[in-house]
C-alpha cells in the first residue's frame, strides 16, 4: 500500500514537473542561495511528511513535492481580516523553508507582501487569474461580509465588494483553502451581533473549502495543507468543521504537557500562583484546550519553540467555530460562560439556582398553604 | 394493577414491578452522584496539598471516572424506562396517560387540586397531567445530557464504546456548533433535572403527607392499596380470584 501510494505520488509530481514554473529561479537555486543544505532541506521534508502523518521514509517524495511546487502558484486574497496569518507564515527569526517556498516563489498574488500597489497590484492580480486560471491554489485569509450586498468590505479603486472578488476567484481556483478562523468560520468580525453579517468563505461559495483555522494557525499547517494537495492531486480528509484531520484530528487537551496535572487535579489557580510556578493544568484560568481540535501541543508555533500552554496561559480555543462568542470568558473555565441576562453576567450556575430558590420558595409557601387549609380529599 | 391481597378495608397490587423501582433508585442515586462529580468537573473546587511537583495522585481523573460510571448506570435505567413506557405489558398503566394528557378539563382539575380549590380528579392512567408533561420533559432533558455526554466521552475515550460512538459524536457536536457548546448544553440540562428532581420530591412527600394512603411506600416495596368504600371483604376476595 504504501508502495501504491508513492508512485501515485511520483505520478503526479512527474505531471507537474512537465508544467512550466513560475518564478525565475527553481525552488532548489534558491535554498542553496539562502544557504540551505540538501540535509536541511531533507530535514524539513521529513518533518513535514510527519505533520502529515506520512512514514519518513516519504520524506524524499515531500522534498520532490516542494520542488515542483512552483507549478502550482498560490494567490492570497485577503478579505475581512487583521494579516495575523501572513504574520504567522512569515514571522520568523530568519527566511525558513517554508518561507521560501511558498512566500519568495510561489506567491503570485499577496497584498502586504508583494511590491506592487494601487493600479500596478489589481492589474497584477487580474494578470494571475488569467495567466494561472485552473491552476493556482486560492488562499482566502478573512471573513466575507455578506450584509448589504457585502458592501462592508470594497477592495481596490473599483471598489469591488470582497464577496464578489472572491466568487470570481474562487470560480477560477485548483483548490480553495481558508487560512485562519476568519474565511473559516467567520471569526472576530461574526462575533455577536455580527453587524457585518460576516461569515467564512465555504457559506457562499459552491466549491468545497479546506479550512485551516487559527487565530492564527501554525505556518505548519498552512503548509501542509498545500502540499498535501500538490502531492495528492487532492484536498486532504476533513473532519466535521472541513478542518485537515492530520492537523486538527485530535484535541489541544489530547496531547497537552500538562495534562497529567490535569488528571491529577491539580490547577493553576491564579496567574503566578506556586500551581503556575510548578506547570500545573491551565483548565481553572480558562483554558479551552478541551474543547479544541488542534495540533498546538504537537507542532508549537515559531518553529516549534514554544506555544500558548507552554508560555503559561490557557488555551483561547481559537480554531473551533464561533470561538469569540463560544470560549468566552477566556480566563475562566466554561462553566462561568455568560449567557444574556438583565445584568449581562449570569452564568449557567447562576440562572439554575435562582430558578431553583423561586422553585424553592414556591414549595415552601405552597406546603405552608396546604398545612393550614388541607387539599380536597 | 394485579390485585394480591386485601387488608382490612383496603385491596393491595403491584403498582411497580421490581425492575421498575430498581431503575427508579439506580436513576436517583446516579443523578446526585452525577451531579456532585459534574459539578467538580466543570470547576474542580476540591484539590489537595501537593507535596511532589510530579502529578501522582490522580484525584480529577477517578472523580471524572466515576462520573462516567454513574453516567452509564444512569443511561441503562434511562433506557429501560424508555422501553417500559412504550413495550413492556406492565407499561399499559402509564400509556393509558397519553389520553389524559391532552384532557383540557382533567389538567384545569388538576391545577385547581394543587391551588387547595377542588378535589383530585380521577385519571384514566397513573400519571395526572401535569405529572405526565412534567416527566416528559425530563426525558427530553435526560436525552439531551445523555446524547452531550456520549459526545464529551467519545473526544476523551477513543478507542472502544468511544470509538463506536464516535461518528454519532461528531454529528452531534456539528449540530451544537462545537465542543464547548456540548459542554454548555450538558450543563443546561443538568440544572433542567435538578429543578425537575427537586418539585418531584416535593409532589412525593405532598402526596405522602396529605393522600394518607401510603403511596409513597409504593416506590419501595412496589405495592398500592386502594381503599374499598361499598365493597365488602368477600366482595374484595371475589375480585382477588378475578
């Protein structure tokens, strides 16, 4: 089987490789110009087959996979959002791998990171539509206000709606992917009350969506998304939120260092308490690692040097659905969840035993009742 | 109700079958159970001093299993109920308190008992009304915290019965929008049952104190006595035979 499944792969890296690439330079001249060995490149290869729960030994198909990446461009378009995933993509002490490949060469279109502005950048993206039409890889960064035609968001001196860009984009894409919890899920912009009428991008749109949400997700993740679909020809399996299983398969909670002081019961009870001092569990200060699919504990951020949980603040739960509205308060556990109430603070427990007293009193002037004048027999 | 014996002015039979009032306490005491060990899993109020940096106790971990326990004793008992209602033969008594469930007059009659106003009409099946939409709800609110909680184990336990249910426990958390909010509706639904346990020992105890013909007993020993005003004793032995 697994024999199978590296010819399909080389089958289709073969098939890529006759298309022409797009950038000057192969992927390959330009790892050695910044200095990366063969090795390093293997290295990387090899952690990326992991990520995607690929044997090691498919690490050389991984490496063949990015080297013929240039065949298939990648346009980032960005709608309602704060660029925070473009930062987690690039942000980094020094140009790594993934950088290179997919920020250096690959990128036909991406508007903070792009030289181009104004008319020059518009034409240059009508110019990768056209000239990539059926082949690039559209990568959506931000929600899609959708309220008033979707006039809340125009881009460009035409003051074309994002909603529209990106129906006309998406008419055009290989493979669509969502990065981040915004062109997922909505994000920050459809938090309550919503007034844009934000949604992710999979609500108006009728082609299938791969998300990769995260506020922001791992470059990891975004990386891996692609190449998997370089390497398969396909988009990856999904779980119920159309979220990569390799990467969102199990929970924060699942894998977590701190899960064994979990289990034990012991917490962090307040931020610098001897709890926090020692690593206890974050769940007490709000930790949403528990409700959350995702890879953090696994892979990090940063190249894999550190994450939330690990810094010492809980989980915020940032690539489930609805996470603004669903997670809050974040430094507290769930259960003191606000819900809508005269004072805007009551909390499951809080409603329950209110409910519960006017229950209580109730009963109690009912019983004292029927004690002095008997029911009916 | 199969009659068994008569008691001076009063004819006894078995208004509850052992199974039934073995399903009733399992239920009663997995439902405080449960709720003492959800109520410390949603925010673990309870911890002891920790003398090694290392966990080695597992306090939150035997509390959660026991929750689980409770939680699958709580479903058995859920189930069988479930079945008594609507297949088994000694389930008749309760069915029948479908037809005087949707009796507008009956349920007025039956407020206007509580309200110390009329006397206690006289109902076809065992459950008055209002008692019957009371425990109809509680069933909703039982399923609904039985289907949130198969979803919340499936993520914890994988393999096994986690395994088994687990396509059924994504679709679930696809319908609430995700796991926090399975958590949040679990929690809901507990203190739906709580209000609901909290009237139904009142309405025992009421009924107890003020209906003097040991109803209450019922529940323990499965036996009802009614009282038999024209009737005479022989009268009474003859419907024994019946």
């Amino acid at each position: 089987m697994k024999e199978a499944l590296m010819n399909t792969m080389r089958k289709r890296i073969e098939e890529l490789r006759a298309l022409p690439g797009v950038g000057e330079k192969s992927i390959k001249e330009v790892l050695e110009e910044n200095g990366f060995t063969r090795r390093d490149f293997l290295k990387w290869s090899a952690a990326l087959a992991m990520t995607l729960g690929l044997p090691a030994s498919f690490a050389p198909v991984v490496a063949e996979a990015a080297e013929v990446s240039d065949r298939l461009p990648v346009v980032w378009l960005h709608l309602a959002e704060c660029t925070g995933c473009s930062e987690s993509l690039i942000r980094s002490d020094a140009p790594t791998i993934d950088d290179l490949i997919f920020n250096y060469i690959n990128l036909q279109y991406h508007d903070t990171l792009m030289a181009a502005a104004g008319w020059q950048a518009e034409e240059n993206y009508e110019e990768a539509l056209k000239k990539f039409a059926g082949r690039f890889i559209l990568c959506v960064e931000g929600g899609v206000p959708t309220k008033d035609g979707g006039e809340y968001l125009t881009i460009g001196a035409h003051a074309e709606t994002g909603l529209e860009k990106l129906k006309r984009s998406a008419d055009k894409a290989a493979a669509i992917i969502a990065v981040g919890t915004c062109s997922s899920f909505g994000g920050v912009q459809a938090a309550y009350p919503n007034p844009t009428g934000t949604v992710g991008i999979s609500k108006v749109l009728n082609k299938p969506v791969i998300n990769v949400p995260g506020c922001p997700p791992s470059a990891k993740n975004i990386v891996g998304t692609i190449v998997y679909y370089i390497l398969f020809g396909a988009l990856p399996a999904v779980d119920n939120f159309n979220r990569p299983k390799f990467a969102y398969g199990l929970r924060i909670h699942d894998l977590c260092e701190r899960r064994g002081h979990f289990d034990a019961g012991e917490f962090v009870e307040q931020f610098g308490d001897t709890g926090a001092e020692n690593g206890f569990c974050l769940y007490k200060v709000g930790c949403k690692g528990p409700y959350t699919f995702n890879n953090c504990s696994r892979e990090r951020f940063n190249q894999h040097t550190s994450w939330p949980v690990q810094a010492g603040h809980g989980c915020i739960g940032c690539s489930e659905p609805d996470f603004w509205d669903a997670m809050a308060p974040y430094e507290e556990p769930l259960a003191n969840h606000k819900f809508m109430s005269v004072n805007a603070d009551a909390v499951a427990d809080k409603v329950g035993l209110t409910l519960l007293t006017v229950a209580g009193v109730a009963i109690a002037a009912h019983a004292a009742l029927s004690a002095i004048k008997n029911p009916k027999e | 109700m199969k009659f068994l014996k008569v008691v001076g002015k009063y004819i006894g039979g078995i208004e509850f079958s052992a199974g039934y009032r073995w399903q009733h306490w399992i239920r009663a005491i997995s439902i405080f159970a449960l709720i003492a060990t959800g109520f410390y899993i949603a925010n673990p109020f309870i911890t002891y001093q920790n003398t090694a940096v290392e966990p080695t106790r597992f306090l939150h971990a035997e509390i959660r299993e026991w929750h689980i326990i409770f939680g699958f004793a709580m479903i058995a008992a859920v189930l069988y109920k479930t079945f008594y209602f609507f297949f088994f033969k000694e389930g008749k008594y309760e069915r029948e308190s479908i037809k005087d469930a949707f009796n507008v007059k009956l349920m007025i009659e039956q407020v206007g008992y509580y309200l110390l106003i009329n006397k206690h009409p006289h109902t076809k099946g065992i459950y008055n009304p209002l008692q019957f939409w009371a425990y109809t709800m509680l069933y909703v609110f039982f399923y609904g915290i039985i289907i949130t909680g198969i979803a919340l184990y499936a993520e914890v336990y994988h393999e096994g019965l986690g395994a088994f249910f687990y396509p059924f426990a994504k679709s679930i958390e696809s319908f609430f929008g995700g796991l926090a909010y399975v958590r949040l509706w679990h929690h809901i639904f507990m203190w739906a049952i709580i209000i609901v346990v909290f009237v139904h020992i009142y309405m025992a105890v009421y009924n107890a104190v003020f209906g003097k013909n040991g109803g209450m007993d019922a529940i323990f020993s499965g036996m009802k006595w009614e009282k038999f005003e024209d009737a005479t004793k022989e009268e009474a032995q003859k419907l024994l035979h019946h």
